[in-house]
C-alpha cells in the first residue's frame, strides 16, 4: 500500500533538469533556425553573382528589343554601366541591383548576350538588392522567344 508521500513523489513528473532543458533547447532551436538563414542568404548572393549567358537566333536589333521589354519601366531605370544595356532596380534609399547586359554580334547572324549582375548593395556579407534574379531571367526569355 502507498503512503501519501510515496503517492505524490510518484507522480511528480518534471524534474528541475527538465524544467532547465526547456529553454536550452528553444535556444539551441533559436540558433539553429539563426545559421540556416545565413547559410540561405549566402547561397542566394552566389547565385546572384553569376553570368548568365546564350548565343540566340535573333538578331542584336530583335534581342535588344526582347530585354527592354523584359523590363518593367516602373520598376527599373535605364542608368550607366558597363553593359550596352544597364538597368538598376527603382527602390526608396536607391539600392537596388544593376542589371548589365552586353549584346555581341556573331558571325553568323545569330547575337551572343550575356547578363550579369554588376552593383549592388551588401548587408552581413550578402547581397541586399532586389531584382538580381532578372539576369537569368533575361536569358531564359530570349531563349523562348527563338
């Protein structure tokens, strides 16, 4: 038979270690959570400093005219730059990315572009300017609309 002092150390559930290990383990969670966003934003400013490039069927006239259109005139303006097309982001503090986008004639009628991004702002390391995602995605319209 159970003494009432047996009965309640019986059913006492939660040690003091436990009750300590709980707001460790947010912590560890917190800081897990923490590195996988740096990790991310890393991988993401890598990507964003690519050269994106093809040789499309269009000639350098109808290629040039595909890339403007590719741009929105509210969100992107025309600035200088070391591309024959330079287009940087429109943001509030003008920290939006440049698009550089360099056409090249080949011999054969067909026209060589090749986008990349060429400024942007930095926070902790990684890239902090919107819009840099459009170098690829200038690329991948000009190879639809051959």
């Amino acid at each position: 038979m159970l003494h009432s002092a047996d009965f309640y150390s019986e059913i006492r559930t939660t040690s003091p270690e436990k009750e300590r290990s709980t707001p460790m383990s947010i912590l560890l969670i917190l800081i897990l959570v923490l590195i996988a966003l740096f990790a991310f934003g890393f991988w993401t400013s890598a990507r964003a400093k690519r050269q994106y490039e093809t040789v499309t069927s269009l000639s350098p006239a109808r290629a040039r005219q595909v890339i403007e259109d590719s741009f929105s005139k509210v969100l992107w303006a025309d600035v200088q730059g070391p591309g024959d097309i330079n287009k940087r982001r429109r943001t509030i503090n003008d920290s939006g990315a440049v698009i550089s986008i360099h056409l090249q004639p080949v011999d054969d009628g067909r026209t060589h572009v090749t986008a990349w991004m060429s400024a942007w702002k930095t926070k902790y390391g990684m890239v902090a300017s919107g819009g840099w995602a459009l170098a690829k995605k200038v690329i991948t319209r000009l190879d639809q609309a051959a």
